[in-house]
C-alpha cells in the first residue's frame, strides 16, 4: 500500500511520537485524523497538518475510540492505516503497585485500542484492504525495572497483535507489530527523575544497554513507521539495537543480570529500596559515609564492652550450609548405629536357633536309649571281669 495515498487514523497522536508521526503521513499527502488527548495539544499538532481531522479522544474508553473511528469514515469516506501507540506510565516499583495501576494501563494500551481496531477492521475488510499498526514496546522482553504495568501491558499488546496476524493471513489486512526504542526528548537525561525513559541513559546503566538502545530523532523512527506501510512485514525494529536488545530477552541470565543493573540505577536516583532494604549501590554509598566531614566516624568499642557480631546476611547461607552438613553426618552415624544392632540381632538369633537345635539333638529319646543301652553294656563288662579275679584268687 502506498502510505502517502492513505487515510490514516494516529491513535495517541497528543505524544511527541504521534504528532511527528502524523506529520511524516501528511508530508507525503495522506489525509490524517488525530485521535488522543488533550485537546489542545491535538490543535498544536493538526496546525502544522494540511486539513487533519481532529478527535479528542479518552483512548482508554471503547465507546471513544470506535466513535473516533466512525467519525474518521464518515470525513474522508474510508480508513486505511489504523496506527496504535502503547502509551508509557510513570516509574512504579513492582512491591508497591496497586490493581488500578495495572488496570489503567491495560484500558489505555489495549482494551481502548482493541475496539477501534475492530471497528477499522471491519471497514478494511469491507474495502478489501487495510493495515493496523501496533507501537509496542520491547522492554518486556527484558523486563525493565520500574514499569511493570507499562511491561505488563506491552506484553499484551504483542499478544494480541500476533493473534490477529495468524487470524487475519491473506485477507488484505495487514498488521505489523513496531518494537520502540528511545526517541528524542525535550530534556536532559536525569532531569526528571520520574522519566521511564531515562532508565536507559542513567550514568548508572549498563554500558552495553546505553550502547544498544541509544537515542534516535522523532522524525527517523516516524519515517520508519510510514515505511512499515509501504513493505508490510510482521515485526518492525526502530533500529538495529532494539534488535539485538529483544533477542537478550531469551538469555536469562544475562537478562537479569542487566535489569538488576538498570534496577540499581533507577533507585539510586529516586531513592527507591527494596522491601525496604537498600540496594547494592546505596549500600556502597552509605559504606562511604564516614568519609564525610558531616558524618564523625563512629569509635571502636573496648574488648571488655565489645559485644558479639550478628549473624550477617552474607554468612547465614554459609551457616545454614554448615548445620545442614552437620545434621547430615549425624544422620548418615545413626543409619550405621542402627545397621549394626540390626546385624547383631540376626547373628544372636542364629546362634540361639543352633543350640536349640543341639539341645533337641541330644535330648531326643533315641539318643538317650542309646546312651542308656551302652552304658548298661559296659557296666555287664565290668562285673564280669571282677568275677573272674575272685575265681583266681580261691
């Protein structure tokens, strides 16, 4: 499809993004509609479009957004490239998010969206052709600290937007899923401290995560979104370190390893903890606090008051580890012990079952009858030899 020979609907057109996007259309003649709020903002943006079509629009409300799309059709007679924006929400830590966070950002990012894409579906499938367009987000795949819900609700959104492409293969509507990176900004890294954004450019940040998703000019990514319109193609990448970045994601370790780092940073500079407990970064800078003129260094206590160390948490597993170690020698002793009296039992039952057997042997009544019968024998023996010593001696 030629995108500049188009009715485009820019859903979240009040964002930096959505009005450069809606500018890159109209520059090459398409006719645009702007969909989003506030109002205002969506009358600074249609004033440098030529006749764009405004629609103040709650984005996370279906009856809105199917009006925006029906109100599209009925000025320019169709609708042709339905653009998506997954909207981001502030810095929120995971240990504190509420229901309504994670609801608000699944009714702005898919169940407003949802229903003006069945609603532009419908009249695409009707002319026989059509595109939607879902701008997600990829920090989902590498689970980027902070923005649970934004995450959450990107994931969503990649979900549901390959759904529809198996379901809707060869029926003249495309959709394409375009994974954002960073894009320019009207402020310095680290001046707003509640910026999602900046998690990628914290001094903080892993060197590797500042080099792949570096910084890239609204009107680049907005071409390259118009492009998507001109070859159709499943997955669309701002550029070639989102890429690679998305592809971390199927690496575990090393995806943890930099969300941990990311994580660190972003505390640091909100002055966020864990549960409570401080992170890695904010303990190597409270180890330096008595450096400081403002802190005195604390005194070593005397031997005789000197009391025993706690158990730190580094060395529990180590202690725990020991015990368990321990416990199964005592464990493995016992097993012997009993093996042992077990064999000394069976080895006194043998004993006693063959002297039963000779005590059984020797009292029987045919040994006995044949002890008898010789002693008898003998003493007849006896007696007859002491008569025939009388006979000599007479």
């Amino acid at each position: 499809m030629n995108p500049y020979d188009a009715v485009v609907l820019i859903n979240g057109a009040a964002t930096d993004l959505g009005a450069a996007t809606a500018e890159a259309f109209d520059r090459g003649g398409a006719k645009v509609a702007l969909a989003g709020l506030p109002e205002h903002r969506l009358q600074e943006v249609a004033g440098n479009i030529n006749d764009a079509l405004v629609l103040p629009t709650d984005v996370a409300k279906p009856e809105a957004e199917r009006a925006a799309v029906e109100r599209t059709v009925e000025r320019f007679g169709r609708i042709d490239v339905l653009v998506n924006f997954v909207l981001p929400s502030g810095l929120l830590r995971s240990e504190s998010l509420t229901a309504a966070d994670v609801r608000g950002a699944i009714e702005v990012n898919l169940v407003g969206p949802l229903a003006a894409t069945q609603a532009a579906a419908r009249v695409m499938h009707a002319q026989g052709r059509g595109h939607i367009v879902n701008v997600g987000f990829p920090g989902y795949l590498l689970g980027v600290p902070m923005m649970a819900p934004y995450a959450a609700s990107a994931a969503a959104v990649s979900g549901w937007t390959r759904a529809m492409q198996a379901e809707w293969a060869g029926s003249g509507v495309e959709v394409t899923e375009f994974f954002l990176g960073r894009v320019a900004r009207d402020h310095e890294p680290g001046a707003r401290p509640d910026d999602p954004d900046d998690v990628f450019s914290d001094p903080a940040q892993s060197p590797l995560v500042r080099l792949l998703v570096q910084e890239q000019p609204l009107n680049t990514v907005a071409k390259a979104i118009v492009d998507a319109i001109r070859t159709p193609s499943g997955t669309e990448y701002s550029s070639a370190g989102v890429r690679v970045l998305s592809l971390l994601g199927l690496f575990a370790r090393l995806r943890v390893f930099l969300g941990a780092k990311m994580a660190d940073g972003q505390r640091l500079r909100t002055g966020g903890v864990v549960f409570g407990k401080p992170t890695s970064l904010e303990n190597r800078a409270g180890a330096a606090a008595p450096d400081s003129p403002d802190e005195p260094t604390p005194k070593a206590q005397p031997e005789a008051e000197a009391q025993p160390e706690p158990v730190s948490a580094a060395s529990k597993p180590a202690a725990k580890k020991r015990a368990a170690k321990k416990a199964g020698t005592a464990k493995k002793a016992a097993k012997k012990t009993t093996k042992k009296k077990a064999a000394k039992k069976v080895a006194k039952k043998t004993t006693t079952k063959r002297s039963a057997a000779k005590k059984a042997v020797a009292l029987s009544p045919e040994a006995t009858a044949r002890v008898k019968a010789a002693a008898e024998r003998a003493a007849a023996s006896a007696k007859g030899s002491d008569g025939d010593g009388e006979e000599g001696k007479s």
